[in-house]
C-alpha cells in the first residue's frame, strides 16, 4: 500500500504568499483604505494609527494605499511580461526542437546572444530611445524571459521527440505541427510553467529595479521600486518608508521561487520524494 503522498513546505509557503500578494492587488482594484495618490502634507509622517495602519510618507499618502496599488503594478507587469517573453520564447523554442538542424541551432546561439543584453541596459536604451514608460518596461522584462523560455522549452521537447508515441505519429505520417501541437506541447506544459512561477519573481525584482531607477511606471502610479527610491533620502527621519516596500518586494520574489520549487519537487519525478 503507496503512502499518501504529502505537499512540500515550499509550496505551500510559496502559495500562501503568492494568494496574499494577488489577493492585495486584486482588492485595490475596488478598494484601499484612502486614495493612494491623495496627498495630505499636513500629515506627513504619521505612524500608525487608526486612520492610517502603517502611517504616512513625505507627502502624507497612505502606506497600506500605495503598497497594495504597488502590488497590483507588479502583478499586472510581470503577467503580462512572462506571458508575453514565455510565449514568444515557448514558440522558439519548440519550433527549434521540431525543425532541428541548422535552424535549431541558430535559434539556440540568437538566445544565447540575447543574454549579452540585461534587462536594465536593455530598458536604459529603450529609455533613451522613447522615454521612460510602463511598456519600456514590460518590453524590457519580456525581451530576458525569451531566451530563458526557448532554452526550457527545447530541452523538454527534444525529450519527448524521443517518446514512443511521438515516433508513431512520424510513422504515421503526422507533420510536425501537429505533432507539437497534439504531443509535444501538452507533456511540456509542466516545466515551462515551474519556470514561469520562477520567472515571475525575476520580472517582479526587475520591475521594482527599474522603477527605483526611474524608468519603470511613473507617478502618479505606485510602484514598490519608486518608493524605495523616494524613502532613501528619508532613512535617518522615516526608515519604515524603506522598510515595508523591502518587505513586500522581499515577501513577492520569495513566494514565487517557493512555489516554483514546490510546483518542481511535484511535476519531475526525479525530484520526488519517497514517503
């Protein structure tokens, strides 16, 4: 008799962290305790209190309002950059892996190339080019998640390329699309989601990068990496200002890479765990 088989600690540490992030930035959607951009200087640097829970900055807006309009900023660029990056360099990647050859192997050295080009240069130049924007930035953070994707993508293809059934459908006379689009996608689906859990982390820690740079979403919109910007001229007079965005950019990147782990300790069998 097979013992029931338990949830890793990761994942279930990971999860919750990752449901109170999204739970935050869905909430602010429809509700936040004050405005986030209402600015109150009369009130400026009030602790915590009834009003206000974790008190107010320089210019007297409320902490809790910009942490979790900051979370919905994070959220919102890191979905739609991993998806954007992910598909792009998903398609790569098995178009790579079905066609082979030479095409595969170009499509492997351009992704190798691709990583010549960090995401914060690589927004720098889009900077420069068309000014500091929130789509700079998601282009930026997509443009480092397609090599990272085709790289995942063709290396779990190629395996299954070698599978008894994916042989029958070339015997059978299949074409490779629809053998990619019928087999292959389907038995790679696992991995390339474990990386996109991980790669979330990455877009959100680039995000807060650029926006503690200037050059990811500008004012009045909130953003975690802008206040940990605006608060370190304010370390000495109000360090909580530094504090609670660290904690959350902390709290966010730690979540994802914990889920991911977990969602990996569970799909590969090789890292499973006997009871």
């Amino acid at each position: 008799m097979t013992a029931r088989r338990t949830l890793p600690v990761s994942l279930a540490i990971g999860g919750a962290l990752v449901a109170l992030m999204t739970a935050a930035a869905l909430l602010s959607l429809v509700w936040t305790p004050h405005p986030f951009a209402a600015i109150d200087v009369a009130n400026r640097f009030q602790g915590p209190s009834a009003d206000h829970w974790l008190g107010t900055d320089q210019l007297g807006r409320d902490l809790v309002s910009q942490l979790m309009a900051g979370a919905r900023t994070s959220v919102a660029i890191a979905f739609v950059a991993v998806v954007l990056g992910g598909s792009i360099g998903t398609a790569l990647g098995l178009f790579a892996s079905a066609v082979g050859g030479i095409v595969e192997d170009a499509v492997m050295r351009l992704a190798d190339f691709s990583f010549a080009f960090p995401a914060l240069l690589f927004a720098i130049m889009l900077a420069a080019v068309f000014g500091p924007s929130l789509t700079n930035a998601i282009v930026a953070i997509a443009f480092i998640n397609i090599p990272v994707f085709a790289r995942v993508s063709r290396a779990a293809a190629n395996q299954v390329w070698t599978r008894e059934f994916t042989l029958a459908s070339q015997v059978a006379g299949r074409g490779g699309f629809a053998i990619t689009v019928d087999h292959i996608l389907p038995n790679i689906a696992a991995p390339v989601i474990v990386q996109a859990t991980i790669e979330f982390a990455v877009a959100i820690l680039a995000e807060a990068a650029l926006s503690y740079l200037g050059l990811g979403v500008q004012p009045p919109a909130a953003s975690w990496g802008r206040m940990l910007s605006e608060a370190q001229t304010l370390l000495y007079l109000a360090p909580q200002l530094a504090i609670y965005p660290g904690l959350c950019i902390v709290a966010a990147v730690l979540g994802f890479n914990l889920l991911g782990d977990g969602l990996r300790d569970i799909t590969d069998p090789r890292l499973s765990r006997r009871p």
